[in-house]
C-alpha cells in the first residue's frame, strides 16, 4: 500500500481533484482487474480507449483515476489525477509504487531487429554461470535466479516489469536482462526505469505494420539511447549502418561492438562446424558452441557487456565457451538416418537471409538445403515477399507453408511470399498449407547429409488460427515425423 503523493514523483500533473493523501493497494490499467482502493490508468490505446471504463473502474472498487481526459461527471469519494500522457504516468507510477527497483540492481536493455532474445538470454546464463544471481525479461521466458515464468510480450507492461523487478531484488538478484521492443519504446513500457546499459544488435525489416516507415522504427530505437543516463553505457553493433546514428544524442558512455569494422570490441571467425565455432576475441582465441556469423556479432555483444559490468576478460571467455543455443534458436540435431534438422526463430528477411547464409558457410556442395518457411498473419505484409526471393534463391528446395496465421487467410500470406520468388526458382518450391505436413514433406525429400531448416516459429509452441491457439512445437514435430519414417 502506499500513498498517492508517493507515487506521483516524476508524474507530469496538470490538475488534481479529491483527497490528496489517498492510500492505493494496487495500480491498474485493465478495468477488469480492478481490486478496492486502485489506482485506474485510462490509457488511449491503439484499439481501446481506457477513459471509457472509468465508470466500470469505480464501480468496481477504484478509488483514484488518472488520466488525460476528466470525465463530465465525477464522482464523490474518488481523486482524479489529470496528467499530460496516461502511458509516461503508468511508467512512473509502477516504478515508484514498487519503490523503483531498477535503481537497486544492475538492469541492461537490449534492442534491435533480431538478436534480443540472444543476446539476453546468454548474459543471464554466462551471469548465472558466474555465481551471481540473474534476471531475465525475455520473448521467451521470464526468469528471476533459477525460477521460470512464461512471457507473454517481448517487453511486458510497465506495472509487470516493475513487479518482476522487484520480486528480483527479493530473491537476491543482482543483475537483470531486458529485451527492449520498439513496441515496449513507443508505448513508453521502459519509462522511469533506470538502465545501466543499453545495447543495439542490428536494425532490418520489421513491424512496419505498426510503426509505418523505416524511418520511424529507428527512431523510435533511438529513443531509448537517448533517454540513458550519462552514468550508464551504451553499447552499439558497429558493422550495421544504423548503429552510430542510434547513439547521436545519448548522455551515456559509447562504446561498440563489431567483426568487420573499427570498434572497442572485436571478433573474428577463425573455423566453424556444425558443432561449434573458434573465434578470435580481443586477440584471445575460444572455442563457442554457438553457430553462425550473426552469434559472433551476438556472443561480442555479451562480452562488451560482462567487461562493462567488471568481469575479467579470461572469466568471460570461459563463461562464453560453456554458452548453449537459446531455445529456438538455430536448434541443431541429426537423425538416426543422417539428416540434420534445424529449428530457427528466423521470422523477418534479414535473419533468414543469415541462418540460410551460416547453414552455406558450413556445408559442403553434396548436401541439399530444403527449408520450411512461412510469415505470420495481421503482421508486416511487406516483407512477405523478400522471404519468398530470400528462402527460394538460397535453398534447394523450399516447401512455403503456414506460420500464425491468425485472422488472415494463409493460403493468401503463401500467395504473398510466392510472389517474390523469381522464374529461375520457381522449380524449387512448394506450397503445403498444414504446416506437419510440409515439415513431413521437408523430411521425406531429404536423403542422409541433407539439411532441412524449419524456420519462422523457432520457441513457439503454438499456432495462431483465428484468435485460437493449437498446441504446434516445430522440434516435437520433427521429432515425431522422423521416428516414424526411421520405422
């Protein structure tokens, strides 16, 4: 319980009506979830506008409302708190009712296209690894120490990430790691959280469903480095044309992360294989278990931040040696009969075009590549097209087939990504729309040494269809078609 002057700290005020020194239990932005004496948020989302159930909210219990808009009647008994923007105000307010936690630990964001949840996710093992106790906020998981809750966002809600936040420094954690979207920017999630370090992986094709231009996704990732502190730091991929522009206008230490270009931290390949890779780090050499050039990018970013945090150089290198592939991504295997199945997360054209880009590094001119490839519904329609030209001029053979669908028809989304696929590899592919069977069919054309890469749902254990989701995990199912042709 705390107060409601406690909690107005950084709040941005233009009138207050009622009793000041209110106590609130609980801050609330979901009218349905409203418990006596909340604090409603009506916030002005992008397919409701919370002002209309500040009525349902007082009936139900809520004795303080906060918004941009007062309603015509109000009512006796309740405060109204009206501010300039209800999502920068629930930012502020969950942090400070649960007495700003990310002051208290060491909280590094992560932002980029694709390589959050890697990026993440390894720094909260290599941390773990090292005896000290992390935080995970993640697409895949949350994870406080050694206990695990599923995830529902990339970056949850503001009053969400505090309540983790804090439960974190209950349990002793000292370091958390956040996947930072630009959904999570733009709603303003991160607001009134205190970062120590920001990270930039790669910027490409993506969400432009909801962020329109190109132009504005960047900037909407800018943000965030703008808004660091000068006594954190922020750590930029030096080899994408987007990463110096990210860190114009930041306050905090930059530094940079490249393979190929001038930068603080440098890597290079040195082999590779299925297995594994050696890489050359700041002149050291170690051997990672991690596949692919865009891992080299991924595994010196985790490095850039365990030496900003005060690790040794030879501790991360260790730590980094022991790393294992995040679930979902790049998930290698070989069949009893010699195929080499892999799942990936690969999901927009930029990092298909890597997976499919690795897997050609590594193999030899014998072994087919037949990849799975498909594009979720009621997302970015643009780039349907490029994974088409990407999957069929990359593969030998390609079988496009459904993804999430969600309320679209997937029959139409194949139709989309077909229409990039040029004349010269139009033999090459294949349109199944169940998705098991087109994994089968995948299997099925694959002989010993072949590869077969199901891409684009990588962790999910599920499939969107029309509001419902099946239970459809791409590993069990490649797991069960292969014991069935091993018979």
């Amino acid at each position: 319980m705390k107060i409601l002057s406690e909690i107005l700290d950084g709040v941005a005020v233009l009138d207050q009506i009622g009793v000041a020194d209110v106590s609130v239990v609980a801050i609330v932005f979901d009218s349905r979830k409203i418990v006596a004496d909340a604090l409603f948020v009506a916030q002005k989302g992008t397919a409701f506008d919370g002002h209309l159930f500040i009525g349902k909210a007082i009936d139900l219990g809520a004795t303080v409302i906060v918004c941009q808009e007062l309603p015509n009647e109000l009512m006796d008994g309740v405060t109204y708190v009206k501010v300039v923007n209800s999502d920068v105000a629930l930012a502020h307010l969950a942090s400070n009712f649960y007495d700003n936690p990310s002051s208290k630990l060491k909280l590094v964001g992560i932002t980029g296209t694709n390589g959050k949840t890697t990026v993440a996710t390894l720094l909260y093992d290599l941390f773990q690894k090292a005896g000290l106790k992390a935080g995970l906020l993640s697409t895949v998981k949350i994870k406080i120490g050694s206990e695990s809750f599923d995830a529902t966002h990339t970056t949850p809600d503001s009053v969400t990430i505090n309540s983790y936040l804090s439960k974190m420094l209950d349990a002793g954690v000292t370091h958390c790691f956040m996947e930072v979207s630009s959904h999570g920017i733009h709603q303003c999630r991160t607001e009134g959280l205190q970062f120590d370090g920001g990270v930039f992986t790669n910027l490409s094709h993506d969400h432009l469903d909801y962020h329109k231009t190109f132009a504005e996704y960047r900037d909407v990732k800018k943000k965030f480095f703008d808004d660091l502190s000068k006594d954190a730091f922020a750590l930029t991929n030096a080899d994408d044309k987007n990463g110096n522009i990210l860190l114009q206008n930041t306050k905090a230490k930059k530094i940079s992360y490249a393979l190929k270009s001038m930068a603080d931290y440098k890597a290079r390949v040195l082999e590779k294989s299925f297995s594994g890779m050696l890489l050359q780090v700041q002149n050291s050499e170690v051997w990672v278990q991690l596949i692919g050039e865009f891992n080299v990018s991924n595994l010196l970013a985790i490095y850039g931040v365990a030496v900003e945090l005060g690790m040794e150089h030879d501790s991360v290198l260790l730590l980094m040696s022991q790393l294992e592939s995040v679930n979902g991504r790049f998930q290698y295997a070989i069949s009893k009969t010699g195929i080499v199945t892999i799942v990936d997360y690969a999901h927009t054209p930029d990092a298909l075009k890597n997976v499919l880009g690795t897997i050609e590094g590594i193999r030899s001119t014998k072994e087919n590549l037949i990849s799975v490839v498909g594009c979720g519904g009621d997302r970015d329609t643009s780039k349907r097209s490029k994974m088409g030209n990407i999957a069929a001029a990359m593969s030998d053979q390609v079988v496009f087939t459904s993804d999430n669908p969600r309320f679209e028809d997937p029959q139409s989304i194949i139709d989309q990504i077909e229409e990039g696929v040029s004349k010269e590899d139009d033999k090459k592919v294949l349109s199944i729309l169940d998705r098991k069977q087109a994994i089968k069919t995948a299997l099925k054309l694959a002989s010993q040494g072949d590869i077969v890469l199901v891409a684009g749902k990588g962790h999910e254990d599920y499939q969107d269809v029309q509001g419902v989701k099946h239970h459809f995990d791409d590993k069990e199912i490649i797991k069960e078609i292969l014991i069935a042709l091993e018979k």
